[in-house]
C-alpha cells in the first residue's frame, strides 16, 4: 500500500492529472473491497472517522489556521484542477463518500 502510494507520487510528474487521480481512485477501491467483505462493521466506523477528518482538515485549510492550512494548500494543489476551482476542495471527500455509502447504508 505505502509502495502503490509512494509510485504513484513518483509518476505523478509524468502523467496526466486525471490519470493520477484515477490510479488513487483504484488504489482505494483495491484497499477498502477486502475490508469491507471482512469487517464491514469495522469499516462504517473507519469511514465515518476518516469523513469526519477530511471535514475537520478541509475547514482548516479553508478558515487559513496556519501553519496546518499552509501544509494541506501546498499538498493539495499538487491534486488539484478546474472542477476544484472554488473555495472548497470536495474530490477527495467525494471518494470517500463513494466508497463509504454503499456500507454505511446496507445492513
């Protein structure tokens, strides 16, 4: 996992954006389907913690709370493009919530 992740980050330069945000969109797919099969309960209580992280750290770095705000803009605009344009920056949220729903709402 930390290996895919540190590739990717390394191939990023050379690559398309989009192509790049794909590859983080199969890598997370790839990690959560074991998980979810095993211990889905587990895995609500994991996406709702990680939702509520990424909400935490997206209102810092939109209310500028340096030096943390400073760190999540320069890491983020690495990932960033036009449909993240505004203020808020929701594609990373929107993965989670993409892999999360399915398990947060089936029994």
């Amino acid at each position: 996992t930390i290996g895919a992740i540190a590739l990717i980050g390394r191939v990023r330069t050379r690559m398309p954006l989009i192509i790049v945000r794909k590859l983080y969109h199969f890598l997370a797919v790839l990690l959560f389907i074991p998980a979810m099969l095993v211990e889905k309960q587990l895995m609500r209580i994991a996406f709702a913690g990680a939702l509520s992280l990424f909400l935490a750290l997206e209102y810092v770095r939109m209310a500028g709370a340096d030096p943390l705000a400073r760190l999540l803009v320069e890491f983020l605009a690495r990932y960033t493009d036009a449909r993240d344009a505004g203020p808020l920056i929701t594609t990373h949220i929107y993965l989670l919530l993409g892999c999360a729903l399915p398990v947060l709402f089936t029994p």
